[in-house]
C-alpha cells in the first residue's frame, strides 16, 4: 500500500510528464496564425493552428492543395496560384504567400 507522499509525487509525475505541444502548436498559438507543412511528392499538407487562425476544425481541413486555394480571397487566388507554382518549377526550398 502506497503511502500519502508516494501517491502525491506519483499523481506529480503523471501530470509533469503529459507530451509537451510541439513547437510548431507552440508558434502556431504565440503568432495566431496557422502553418503548414506541404509534401510535395504527395501533394499534402499537414495544418498547424488552422483552428485558432481560422476557425477549422481538424476534420474540416482537407490536406490537398485545392482546398487551400480554394479559400485564398479571389482577387488573390489567381497570383497566389502563380506564385506557388513558379515555386514548384524552381526548386527553391521554401514559399509563402505574398
């Protein structure tokens, strides 16, 4: 039988070692803003902070392409397309959005 201080230090140490958000969870939530993670082989991305920035919930992101294009404004969408895919034609490592 455990005694009241082995109890309170194991009950400590369960809560201390609950996973730590990621950091990108962390940026994502200090910035408000959502970041993302694009496999171009696949051609999917993986969304960080989508609920806090923009309202989306994980089972509303779809992880193509299209569907963030989709939600660029439309004045935006036929540059911001542009943009991406000069992007995809160059090699260059990173983008973002203008």
């Amino acid at each position: 039988m455990k005694d009241a201080a082995a109890a309170r230090a194991e009950a400590r140490w369960s809560r201390d070692a609950a996973p730590a958000p990621a950091p990108l969870e962390l940026v994502a939530g200090a910035l408000n803003c959502a970041i993302y993670d694009l496999d171009l082989e696949r051609g999917s991305v993986v969304w960080t902070g989508l609920s806090s920035a923009f309202g989306y919930g994980p089972s509303q992101a779809d992880p193509r392409y299209s569907w963030w294009l989709e939600r660029v404004h439309p004045e935006d969408r036929e540059s911001a397309d542009r943009d991406y895919r000069d992007f995809i034609a160059s090699g260059r490592k990173t983008w973002a959005a203008a």
